[in-house]
C-alpha cells in the first residue's frame, strides 16, 4: 500500500436491561461518557475509553492515519429511547462519511443495546456504517461478551471480537487483538469467516475461578493457531429479552469455516458439560447473610446486592436489604452508594451535622421497594464537580442513621462499584462490621483487598436469579437452565 492506511474509530455501547424502568436518554450517555468527535486529541484517559486509545496507539505506532469519531457510553440501564439512539448513530455516520475514503472503520460497541422499537441497536449501526463505506471497506467491532450476538452483528462486520475476562480487565488487550486482525484483513493477507454455536444456555460465568479461568486461557491458546483468528465466548445478557438473549461461541478463521465451526462446537458443548463448575452461584440467601454478619468477626464482610446491581442495570434505590436490617435490628453497618436524588438533596440543603428524618430510596418501581423512613444525621458531603472515579455520581452524602449505619447516598445514577465511592467521603468501611453494596464482580474485586469475604446475596430486585427464573418473552428455542438438556429437546 503506497499511502498510509486510513482508520476511523467510533464508540457507543451500553448494555438495556429489559426490566428496569429507567429509560436511558441522551442525557444517560452526556452523563456517561460522551465525546463528540471533533477535538483528535482528547486524552482517552477515563474508564471505558481503553479500547479507542488502544486503536489510537496502534495506528500510531504503524504509522496509519486515525480518525477518531464519536465515543457515548451510557451506565446500563432500561432500553434507549429511539430519539436518542438516531442521534448518537447519525453522529457516528457523519463522522465515517467525513473520514472517507477509509480502509478501516472500527466500532466500540457493547452488544446488548436494545433500543426502543429496535431489539439489536449493535446489527442495525453495523449494516447503516456498512452501508455507507461498502463491502471493501474492513469494519472490526469490539463488544462486550453480555451481548447478544446476532446474525445480523456478524454478518455486517468482517471481524467481530469480545472481551475475554469478566470482570472486564483485559479491554485494551483485546482491542490490539482485534486491531491487529483487522489490519491484516485490510491488507488482504486474511479473509476472516465466521463460525458461531449457540449453546442454548443462559447463565453468568465470573473468569476468576480456576475452571472458568482455564476455558479462558484454552479460547487465547486456540487463537494462536492459524487458520483460527479469533475465539470468543460471548457469555450473553440474560436480563436483556430479545429472540437471541443467551449464550454462544464465536470462532473466526482465515477462510477455514468447517474448522471454525469444529471448534466453535467444541468449545461451547465443553461450556455445557462443565456448566455446574462454571455458572455463577450465590452464596447466601439475605436472611443468611444477616444472621452471618449478626455474629462477631475480626475482619469486614462485603455483601453483594445482587438484585440491584447498576452495572447490569437495575435502578440502585432498592432498599430490601435496609428494610431487612432495621426490621431484624443489626446495626454497626455501612451501606454503599443508594441513587435517591430527593434525599441527597434534603441532606445538602440541611448541611453536614443536621440530624433530620429522612425517606430513602424505593422511587423507580416496584422491584426498589418502598422507601424507609428513618432519622439521620448528616456526616459529608460531596458536590457534583468531583469526580474522582472517572464517572459522575453526581452529589453524594455520607449519613449515619440511629441505628448507628453508615449511608451513602448520590443523586446521579451511575456504577458505584469503586471503593473510592465511598472512602472519597471519608468513610472507612473497615470501622464497621459488614459493607454492603450494590455490586457483583468488579465490586466484589475491587472491595477483595480491605474485606476478609465478600458474599454474593440472592435479593430481590431487577435481577432475578437464578436465570431460569427470569421472565423473559422473546427468546425462542430450548435453553438451560429452563430445561434440564436443550440439546435433547
Ligand atoms: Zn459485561
């Protein structure tokens, strides 16, 4: 190639929670992570933009010319409302057509973006970028391995790759992955094809254990071995309801389709076979856990919400767990982060050291609850012009109710799984017997080196568990663990 390869990257993903009743806007994504496409040199240093910045170095490392377009990540929420998405897409168009002639397009996407009127928001920007720079042009998406990959995903991309870790560390690493493919791709050197298993199974699989681990590190070696190019677990979304909800193997190789679809199978019947070591359990039900953190211990237990996790995008105002301890009369607690924009806003005007009632939480709908009423002192304060976890919150208080629990609470919905959530008020967790959050994995990793365990709690909420109780409508086919063998069916 006599002139510099041409590449332009663009990002929108978030990740639609058929069950909550919080719609995501435009102001969702602006509140998110949003950049528009016009300052080239915008540091890409917050959390989520890992995989542009990846693109960005690896297209200055080779020399290419890069052209970064729009990126908007919106905190996992209920579908996107219709106007909102046109908006973003069309930015994202503009962009590509701006940028053209282009020999690479890559998209940053999530997977699971369900969009009113529109179950498959990802397989509808792919065929609309598709159609703007024709069948030569390489587009390599990047998502999310909670997506529900669908035919129309693969089948308008020319690569498509996922994350590989769960919690997701290993995005950037990924993103060189998929880069470097797609180059390949655009020289003419490959001509990836895909191969995809659906593996019938609705679940949840943590990396971190050992067995989920070596599936991992067997998918990286597979994909040493050429003609494979790319092995991907797409894990799938379970509370997101679409035709395609569930979880599949996605192989590409260089023009090796009866290979590719050998080990696609292969691995996704292994998923199957060993799928009691490697799905997510919950350790506790709540009664269990309070009657654990009832009893004296030396070190502070952390206590996942399960139910109202915001990363999977549940509201984060439910209050059955408070409800539970105040009714069961357990005090020496702290509770993280809670979204309950009136109540943060009474304690700001009431200033830290005022003692006033409070009505917390239980606002979005019925899976919050109700709300508690209790009496409070104010301890700290927090205004939105801080934003040391790289998202907004928000206005956060730190508040102690009388019966001697420690509160946080923030008026901007957002993932509140960083310790520094919490500890930025000044709070130690560790002064209390048990922290109890709104969080799954990378909560539960991120709290791992101040806690002595950290217990997964069945609550009730926007999350039903296990997965064969969710009441999904959409998706068609036998799948475990709705029935016992979704092969035999
Ligand atoms: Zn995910």
């Amino acid at each position: 190639m006599t002139q510099a390869m041409r590449v332009f990257a663009a990002a929108l993903a978030t990740e639609s929670n058929s069950f909550s009743p919080v719609p995501t806007s435009l102001r969702s994504f602006h509140e998110g992570l949003y950049y528009n496409g016009r300052d080239q040199d915008v540091p890409l240093d917050r959390p989520g933009a890992e995989g542009l910045r990846a693109w960005r170095d690896g297209a200055a490392a080779s020399g290419f010319d890069f052209i970064l377009g729009p990126m908007a990540f919106a905190e996992p929420s209920g579908p996107t409302v219709a106007p909102a998405y046109a908006a973003l897409r069309d930015e994202i168009l503009a962009g590509v057509r701006a940028a053209l002639p282009l020999d690479v397009v890559l998209l940053h996407l999530h997977g699971a973006m369900i969009v009113e009127g529109c179950d498959d928001a990802e397989g509808d920007l792919i065929a609309d970028v598709r159609a703007v720079v024709g069948d030569r042009v390489t587009i390599g998406v990047l998502i999310d391995p909670h997506a529900h990959l669908t035919r129309r995903m693969v089948e308008g991309a020319t690569l498509l790759s996922a994350y590989h870790q769960w919690p997701h560390t290993d995005v950037a690493e990924r993103a060189a992955h998929l880069f470097a493919l797609a180059v390949e791709a655009a020289t003419g050197a490959i001509r990836p094809v895909a191969s995809v298993f659906d593996c019938r199974m609705i679940s949840s699989y943590p990396t971190r254990p050992a067995p989920m681990a070596r599936f991992v590190a067997d998918m990286a070696q597979a994909e040493t071995r050429r003609p494979v190019l790319s092995v991907d677990l797409i894990h799938g979304f379970p509370w997101g309801d679409t035709a395609e909800t569930g979880t599949r193997m996605l192989v590409w190789t260089d023009q090796a389709q009866v290979e590719g679809a050998a080990l696609a199978e292969a691995f996704g019947r292994r998923l199957f076979t060993e799928r009691d070591a490697l799905t997510l359990k919950l350790d506790m039900t709540l009664d269990q856990a309070l009657d654990h953190i009832s009893q004296p211990a030396e070190g502070l237990s952390v206590l996942c919400d399960v139910g109202d996790v915001v990363p999977a995008g549940a509201p984060g105002d439910s209050t059955f767990v408070l409800r539970r301890v105040l009714e069961r009369g357990i005090a020496n607690l702290c509770f993280g982060p809670l979204w309950d924009p009136m109540a943060t806003a009474i304690c700001l005007d009431a200033g830290i050291g005022a003692r006033l009632p409070l009505r917390i939480g239980g606002k979005a709908g019925k899976a919050s609850g109700d709300p508690v009423d209790v009496m409070a002192t104010v301890r700290a304060i927090l205004t939105a012009a801080i934003e040391p976890v790289g998202r907004q919150f928000g206005d956060r208080v730190w508040v102690t109710l009388d019966q001697d629990i420690d509160l946080i609470l923030h008026s901007v919905r957002a993932s509140t799984e960083a310790i520094a959530a919490v500890t930025d008020l000044g709070l130690d967790p560790r002064t209390r017997r048990a922290f109890i959050g709104k969080m799954l994995m990378h909560g539960g990793t991120a709290f791992a080196p101040i806690a002595s365990e950290v217990i997964t709690v069945a609550t009730p909420g926007t999350l039903t568990f296990p997965e064969r109780d969710i009441p999904l409508t959409k998706r068609t086919g036998a799948w475990w663990p709705k029935v016992a063998d979704p092969f035999r069916e």
